[in-house]
C-alpha cells in the first residue's frame, strides 16, 4: 500500500511548534542527565522530551537515531504523541529506514485508541486522508471516527464523502448534516460549503437567507471563496 503521509508531516509540524517542550512534557528546565535517568526507568514523557533534544541538538549532540530510539520507546508504552511521531519518523526516513508501512502502522495505533484526544482524533483524521487515493471505503471509516467525537475536518471531509459517493453512498442530506457540524464550530470551508448547500438546494430546501448568512460567516474569516459568492449574490 502506498500512502501519502503528508498531511501527517505538516499536522506533527504544527504540533511541536504550538506546543512547546515544557506544555508537552513537563521538563523542560530538567538537565540531560536528569532527563537520560527518568527515560531510562521508562518514563515516556521524559523519553518524548530527550528524542526531541536529540533531533533538535539541545543540550546533546543532534542525533537522529538517538531520536528515533527514545520516541519509539515512549510510543511502545502508548504514548499518543510519540506514536504520531515516531510514524512521521518513519515516513520521512529521519533516524530510521524510510518504511510507509512502519509509518502507517504506528499512526494507526494512535489512531486506534479510540480516545477523544486531540491526537488521537488527527490521526484519525490522517488516516483517513491517507487512505483517500487508494481505498475509499477505509477512508471514510476513519473520517468517521474522528468526525463522530467531534473532529470538524474530518466532519467536513465525511461530508465531502456523502456528497460525492465516495466510500459511502451518495447522500446529499447526509452530506449537509456532516458539513453543519463541521460549520458549527467555525471551519471556514464547511461553513462555505453549506452556503452552497443552501445556495443551490443540494441536502436542504434552497434558501438564499441561509446561503448568505453561512457564506458570511466564512467570509468573515477571510475565506476568500466566501467572498466571492458573496459578492456573486449581490451582497
């Protein structure tokens, strides 16, 4: 099977950046040789903490190997994150072989925790937009997964899923109540969707009072397709 793997490599990007050493691990004033002697007695988030001194060359020599060992020995404990990790590891050949079966297998465990994580539910997510070019049906189970613990882009994507009759049957109804969820909680390109659902009257009786107060809402966030429907409408 051949995956892509590069949404997962932007959605661990964005993850370290935003959350920093001391927010995911909780130490990060701990020297390296308090930090080697708790990951060595198995803690995982001091494991997590040295592969990311190791791949970032703080405070020890920058090792990618190093890297690896350490967070795979806290993704081999569960550890949601270092699994994600370790499986972006994987994909991009950074301390280990390149292997997109090795990088798929550690993101579906995290994926398969079935928690209401966030990281659970972005690899949820991930799995399903990596399965999306090559097996349709495994791809919108796994959006829905995700989108049913309230995961807005994978509610969004499942809508896409219904609308089209990708994975699932093709279901306009099905497809506007998955795109509301998603808008509800303010993603930009599913509150323009709706717009067009409502626009058009695909899943819901056509209102144009609707289409523009969803297009607004969009638009309001700078979404640029918003926009140019609104302007379309005369609004």
């Amino acid at each position: 099977m051949k995956l892509k793997m590069f949404g997962l490599d932007a959605t661990v990007a964005v993850l370290v950046g935003l959350l920093s050493l001391t927010v995911i691990c909780g130490c990060g004033g701990i020297s390296i040789p308090e930090l080697l002697e708790a990951a060595e007695k198995g803690n995982p988030h001091a494991q997590i903490c040295l592969s990311h001194r190791y791949a970032d060359g703080a405070g020890v020599p920058k090792d990618e190997v190093e890297a690896a060992k350490w967070m795979r020995k806290a993704a081999e404990q569960g550890d949601a994150y270092a699994q994600i990790c370790l499986s972006s590891y994987y994909a991009k050949g950074a301390g280990v072989p390149k292997d997109k079966v090795e990088a798929e297998k550690w993101l579906r465990k995290a994926a398969e925790q079935g928690n209401a994580t966030q990281l659970a539910l972005m690899a949820q997510y991930e799995l399903g937009e990596d399965y999306a070019e090559v097996d349709k049906v495994e791809a919108a189970k796994w959006y829905r997964k995700a989108a049913e613990q309230g995961y807005e882009p994978a509610q969004y994507a499942l809508g896409k899923c219904y609308a089209c009759g990708e994975g699932v049957a093709q279901d306009k109804v099905e497809a506007t109540k998955w795109y509301r969820k998603a808008a509800e909680q303010g993603l930009m390109a599913a509150q323009h969707r709706l717009g067009e659902c409502y626009a058009k009257g695909e899943g819901v009786p056509k209102d144009k009072v609707e289409a523009v107060k969803w297009y607004r809402k969009a638009a309001e966030q700078g979404y640029e397709p918003a926009k140019k429907a609104l302007k379309q409408m005369g609004e």
